[in-house]
C-alpha cells in the first residue's frame, strides 16, 4: 500500500525562508544545493553545468529562486 505526504505550505512555498538547518537541501536551476556550515558563515554547496564546485549565499541562492526537493 503506497501512502502518499503532500508537503506542507512552508516545504512547497520558495517564497519564504530558506531552511536554515545544516544539510537542508533546495532545488535551483535544475542543481540541488546543500546547506554547509552554521550562522553567518553557511553557505549553499552544489555544482554548475560542467560539475564545478558552486557556493552561493542565501541572498545569490533567493535572487536565483529556489524550491524544496520533492
């Protein structure tokens, strides 16, 4: 039997906050990106087009839109 979980308003609205849990992950550009690092210094982790390490701030991350995971 498959139970299927609808996300809630926070997990499937972009528009809010970005999650601020070390390891979260996000969705932008067709990348996933995940959250390393605490406080001020965190940064989101992923790869460009050619698989090049890629980090971006939580403002470079929000300008570029972003969604959960699904």
């Amino acid at each position: 039997m498959r139970t299927e979980t609808r996300p809630t308003a926070e997990e499937s609205d972009s528009s809010g906050e970005l999650p601020t849990t070390p390891c979260s992950v996000v969705w932008s550009g067709g990348h996933s990106y995940v959250l390393e690092g605490v406080g001020g210094r965190s940064l989101w982790a992923g790869v460009d087009d050619r698989g090049r390490p890629r980090f971006l701030t939580d403002a470079e991350l929000a300008s570029r839109g972003w969604s959960r995971p699904r």
